[in-house]
C-alpha cells in the first residue's frame, strides 16, 4: 500500500497484546488466528469472533472492528455474503464499515480496503498480512465480485425499504455510504440503488400526472396530486412534512423530506402561466414564487435552531422546487434565459415546467427499471 507520496508506509512495531486485558487478549488472539487462515470455512467462527473483540478505545476500532470487515473481501463470495448479513443484521453496520466494504467492491475501488486492513500488518504474520492485501485488490478488481457485491447492496437497501419500521434507516445508509464519496462513483451507484429501492413513480403514475396537466386546472389540484406523488418531483422524497409543521411563517406549498436528511421547498403555479414576459424578464408568477422559496431559505438561516425543532429536523441548506407552465409557451429565447436562471441559482433552485417534471419522472423510471 503506497503513501501519497508513491512510498511504501513503514510497518510499525507489533501490537502488545500484554496491555490488553485477559478477556481481550483471548478475543483478539481467536480472531488473529482466524483470520491468518484466510479459509471461506471459517466464516461463521470469524462472524462469531468479530463479536467479541475490544472496542473501548479508538485504537480498537482502527485495529479491530474496522479491518475485521474490510478483511472479508479477502473472502470471496463467502465474505461478500457475511457483509450482507452484517447490513441488514445493523443499520450502523451498512451504512458504515460493512456497507462500505461492499460498495469498495462493487465500483472496484482496492485502494480504501488496503487502507482499512493496514493495521492487521500489527498482528499478523508478514507473509499472511500479504496475502490477505493481495486477496483485497484481486477481489475488489474482479468484475464478478463486483457484480454480487452491487446485487448484494441492492438487498440491503430493500431490506431496509420494504418495512415501513426500517425505511428510516434509509437515511443512515445514504448519508454514511455517500459521506467520504459525494462526487464520486460510489455516491452514484448508491443514489440509484436507493432509488430504485425505493421507487414508488412508474410509467402509469406519469400518465395521470399527464393527463392532469392536459387538464389545465388552478394550483390546489396539483398541490395535491404532488403532495400524494412527491417521487415524481425528486426519486429520493421520504415524506411530505405535514402542513401543520409549517405554522403561519413564510409559507411554501409543501416541502419534501428526502431519505437522505435534506429538503425540498417546493412551489406550484399553472400550468397555464408564463415564466417570461416577452423582455424576456421572469413573470410575475415566477418571481413571487421565487421571492416565497428564498424568504424561506432567509427565515430558516435566521431561525435555524427553531426550525429544527419545529417540523425540520437536521434541516440545513435546503433547496427549492418551482413547478410552472408549459414547455409549448417557451420561445427558444425563454429556454436560454429558463438555462440560465438555473445556473445562475446554482441548482439551490431549480425551476421546471410541468412537461419537464414528468420528462425528468420518465427518465427516472427508464433508467433504474432498464438495469
């Protein structure tokens, strides 16, 4: 495992078992010897083992608790499999070291399991330290392992999102799992897993979404609609928070509670109003419903501490959703200028027609159904 900068780090001295206690010693002396046999039979002894190593001090999970799962991918399918049953056993595990481990493996990353398993280098031999490196990258970099570990990671997210008692643990997956990774590959691979998972939008409900649309009705019904459907304004919406939550501030529509501890600020106009006058400047539609969105964003800056603990929890830096018109009303001047208020909000707020909407809900539904 080389340092940054291409060097070979210095093994350190050997782990004094003599400082730990008896009870402990005896753990991670079973564990050590596991372990150095490297042998898929073992795996239910080395699940049983994990159990009853230390962990009251850092130093235990950096040499203990954390390795001991990164160490399965050494494992094959075997270990794959033991990761799994580690997820779905505990929400902690998955969307920490055990979830972690899998999603190293399925985007074929060797790099953090070779860092994760360094330590072992203290109470291992050094010709079985290698060993289990070399097993580390071989398997992470073996396109059927990462096929199961993908499948496997699909499990768990199922697990957790088919019992209504779980679901809320879907939040600790995506932010553990996504953390360390935001841009990365990692953090894509969970983004679709989690939607499809979770996905409750089809091909079916945006047909009634278009069908309503075509209907061409005042604001109520498609606040409605969207409250009951909030999947197809953003795959990852949870929960619509409950009006009452909002009191008699600065009022949105509603707003969405993603999986992932963030929310949604979303504003409906009609379908029938325009986003630009003929300038092209925004509407007066538009902007007060741009003015609504960024008062709440101002309100909850200013009253953080009150909002969280008045209907938003955990809520920080949400972002917003205005619904309004048609793409048929936007000359090709309006779609220039609708591209760049998007990219001047920065994507803090976002601004759609109801065609983009369902646009956007059928590409969802495409993509996740067609993998």
């Amino acid at each position: 495992m080389a340092t940054r900068d291409g060097k070979e780090p210095e093994f350190l001295e050997p782990l004094d078992l003599g400082k730990f206690p008896k009870d402990e010693v005896a753990a991670v002396t079973e564990f050590r010897d596991i372990l150095a046999r490297l042998d898929s039979k073992t795996i239910e002894s080395y699940l049983k083992s994990i159990k009853k190593l230390p962990t009251s001090a850092i130093e235990d999970d950096l040499h203990f608790h954390t390795p001991s799962r990164y160490a399965l991918i050494a494992y094959g399918a075997s270990g794959l499999d033991a990761l799994y049953r580690l997820c779905i056993n505990d929400p902690i595990e998955a969307g920490h070291d055990s979830g972690s481990a899998l999603l190293s493996v399925a985007i074929g990353d060797s790099d953090l399991p070779k860092r994760m398993v360094w330590l072992t280098h203290r109470y291992l031999e050094r010709n079985t330290f290698d060993l289990l490196v070399a097993q580390v990258r071989r398997n992470c970099n073996d396109p059927h392992f990462q096929t199961e570990a993908r499948r496997y990671l699909a499990k768990v997210f199922r697990h957790y999102a088919a019992d209504p008692q779980n679901r809320s643990n879907l939040g600790i997956l995506l932010t553990g799992l996504t953390l360390l990774r935001p841009e990365s590959p990692g953090a894509q691979l969970i983004s679709e897993i989690m939607s499809t998972a979770t996905l409750s939008v089809s091909d079916e409900l945006c047909d009634q979404a278009d069908d309503l649309i075509r209907q061409d009705l005042l604001e109520r019904p498609y606040q409605q609609f969207f409250e009951k459907n909030p999947s197809l304004l953003d795959p990852l919406a949870s929960v619509v928070v409950p009006r009452q939550a909002l009191a008699d501030l600065w009022k949105t529509d509603f707003v969405i509670k993603r999986f992932d501890e963030q929310y949604l600020f979303v504003e409906i106009e009609k379908p029938r109003d325009t986003l630009f006058t003929s300038y092209p400047q925004p509407s007066p539609a538009l902007a007060h419903a741009m003015g609504q969105v960024m008062s709440w964003f101002a309100w909850v800056d200013d009253n953080l501490d009150y909002a969280q603990k008045h209907g938003f929890p955990n809520i920080h830096k949400p972002r917003g959703l205005i619904v309004i018109g048609r793409d048929s009303a936007l000359t090709a001047e309006h779609r220039r200028m609708l591209r760049m208020v998007n990219d001047l909000l920065d994507h803090r707020i976002q601004i759609w027609t109801y065609d983009e909407v369902v646009r956007n809900a059928r590409n969802v539904v495409r993509n996740l159904t067609s993998r």
